[in-house]
C-alpha cells in the first residue's frame, strides 16, 4: 500500500500528540500581589519575566528577572512610583536588542481625562540603571495611546506598535509605529492603519524576512476580524484578513491575536466569536507570514479568549487560553502541531477570571515557560515539558 508524505506525518504527528503537556511549577521573584507578568528572550537566549508589583508605600513597581539555568537573578527595578495603567491588556513588556540593551515599555493612566493613556519608553545597557522614561509617541493630548507589543527591529533598535484614539474609542483609531533607538529615544512614528478595533492588544512577531504585526481590524461595518501587515525590503505590505470569520460586534472585545515566529515559521492564535460560536484558533505559516494554513480549533469547552502562543522546536505551536467555568475560569494550554493536530489540554491554574489576567507563553532556548496571575500569591510561573 502507497501512503502519501502529508499522510504519514500526520499520522506521525498525530501519534506523538498522545502524551500530555507536564507543567513543571517554578517559584519566581515576584511578590504577593504582583500583576501584569510577560516574557521576552536575552540576547544569550535566556528567559526574561517581567512584572508589576506592589510597594510598602502604596504604589507600584516595573520589575524583571532573569533565568539563567536553573535559578532567577535578582529582580530589578526598571521603574518604580509611576501610575501604571494596571490593567490586564495593557501589559508592560521588554525587548533585548542584539547587543544585550534592553528596552521596557509601559502604559501610564492621566489624570485629566479617563480616556488618557501614554506610553513610556526606558532604556537599559547593563539591566540595573535605567534611563528616564520618554514619551513614545508624538501626540500629547488627554486621549488613549496603548496596547503596546515591541519587537527588534535592527541591532540598534526597536519597534512598539501601539494604538491611537484621538477622537475616542468612537472615532477611527489608528494602528501606529514608533521606532526607538537603543537609548530609547524616538527615531520615527508612522501610522499603518487607519481603522482598527480600539481596545485590543497588538502583537509583533521577527520572521526571516522582517516584521509581521498581528491586530484586530474593524469594518464600517463593525467586522473585528484579525489583520496581518509584514515589513519586507524596506516597506509595509497591504493590511491582510488572517481568515475571513466575518466577526461582526458594536463594542470592542478586548481579546487579541498573539502571533511567534522562528525564522519562515509563523503561528497566530486569536479568538472570535463569529456566528455566536466563541472559539481559539491558530494557524501557521512556512513562508514568514505571506500564507497562512486554514485555522485549527484549539478550545474544548466554553472559552473566554486570551490566547497566548509561542513556537515549538518542530515548529508547531503552544497556545494558552481561558476557559469559563461553572464558579470559576481555568488557564488551559494545547500543543498543536505542525500539521494542526491538537494534543491533549492541559489545565494550568484555576481561579477568578480577572485574577487570571492574560497568561502568557514563551520559547527561551529549548525550554517553554508560562506566567499567569494568583489571586492569593501573585504571579506564577511554570515550564512547559
């Protein structure tokens, strides 16, 4: 009998997905009552958590460790006695440029207005002095500048894609781009779209031929589907529909796409809600985003959204979501493989949704880490085996 090679290795795939995911727990530096944990990747390949945390004095902190082995560095401090915006969207996050500089970002809220969001950059050459923070973008009025990602793009600087509303979440907001250098100072901003959905996080990925940012479009029409845009030979190709879910809603649902790349290798997660069926999906692409798969159902019960991926060193996926219980929601993660099989779920953490926050996945070197929020005991961490 002949088998075809798509054949084979799905049944290949589809055989090795038998064996379930092993959360490993790993305390972290993190205190009691810490919030907003994210991930990002040394210059050396070493796993980097950030986080807000509570001070004696009432205010908050931006902190970060790093793994190096089998042990955290010492926390430190990147910036302290500011008003984050301590909301579970608007996470702070860092990026480690080629040379071992690291850049944070975070949104602060204002004071004249509800709606006022700014963003902050700071800029680090050893990981412990820090420079002054600086505005991130042009525009200084009392309106919302957020829902930050930030990637490398080049050895000497840094892209944040971040959200414009200058006449409210009712008015057209813009998809923006802010290059910084590795002083953190502004080099350039430029608007990428000019109709988004207000309220929902974006989310950049480094693929072998340059940037690709993920987001949720919107329509005249109130279609929230998710758009791609890639940055190859010096220019923005057209805003593309990742998969046409036709979502349509008159609100914004705060729920994202979360997109990782390795090389040609990409996958996305998001959520949607089109024809009332609320579901995650993921797809990947082989040619660094110019294509991408048909989508893979990754739930099993009634989910909340929030995905959270990062690749896999066979280049499929692990997606992390939350799932809504009968009293309480559930952190699950999947592993979906190349050919978009899906592996067994895996229930991380339970607890209240909004302690939950976003959870958050990340590939470091060959080990694959997840963060998430405790009601009781603050930010959690564990590896992925």
């Amino acid at each position: 009998m002949k088998i075809s090679h798509s054949i084979l290795l799905l049944a290949l795939s589809a055989c090795g997905f038998a064996q379930a995911l092993k959360p490993v727990p790993v305390p972290n530096p993190a205190v009691a009552g810490s919030i907003q944990p994210n991930w990002a990747v040394a210059a050396d390949g070493s796993a980097l958590l950030s986080w807000v945390e509570p001070t004696k004095g009432g205010g908050y902190t931006l902190k970060y460790a790093v793994r190096k082995g089998a042990a955290w560095s010492e926390a430190h401090i990147i910036a302290t006695a500011r008003p984050f915006w301590r909301h579970p969207a608007e996470v702070p996050g860092l990026v480690s440029l080629s040379d071992g500089t690291l850049l944070a970002h975070w949104v602060e809220k204002g004071k004249e207005s509800s709606e006022e969001e700014t963003i902050y950059v700071s800029s680090s050459i050893d990981g412990v002095k820090w420079t002054k923070p600086l505005i991130a973008h042009h525009d200084h009025s009392p309106v919302q500048h957020g829902l930050v990602s930030i990637a490398a793009s080049g050895p000497k600087e840094a892209s944040l894609f971040w959200l414009q509303a200058l006449k409210g979440e009712d008015g057209p907001v813009s998809l923006m781009r802010t290059v910084v250098g590795a002083d953190g100072k502004e080099i350039k901003e430029e608007e990428l779209d000019k109709d988004t959905c207000s309220c929902c996080p974006t989310s950049v990925a480094n693929t072998s031929k340059g940037l690709l940012v993920a987001y949720r479009d919107h329509t005249p029409k109130d279609i929230r589907d998710i758009a791609v845009m890639r940055f190859e030979s010096g220019k923005w190709s057209t805003s593309k529909i990742l998969y046409p879910d036709k979502w349509e809603i008159n609100a914004c649902p705060v729920n994202a796409a979360s997109a990782a790349a390795k090389d040609n290798r990409v996958a996305i997660a998001w959520y949607t809600e089109a024809d009332d069926k609320p579901r995650v999906q993921v797809v990947f692409s082989s040619d660094a985003g110019t294509t991408f798969s048909k989508p893979t159902k990754v739930n099993t019960g009634d989910t909340l959204g929030y995905a959270s991926t990062a690749l896999n060193s066979d280049g499929g996926a692990f997606v992390s979501w939350i799932e809504e219980g009968a009293s309480s929601a559930s952190a699950q993660v999947r592993l979906i493989s190349p050919a978009g099989v899906a592996g067994p779920a895996l229930k991380i953490a339970e607890g209240p949704r909004t302690s939950l926050g976003y959870p958050k996945i990340v590939r470091a070197g060959n080990e694959t880490w997840i963060a998430w929020g405790d009601a009781k005991t603050g930010v959690k961490t564990a590896q992925l085996k």
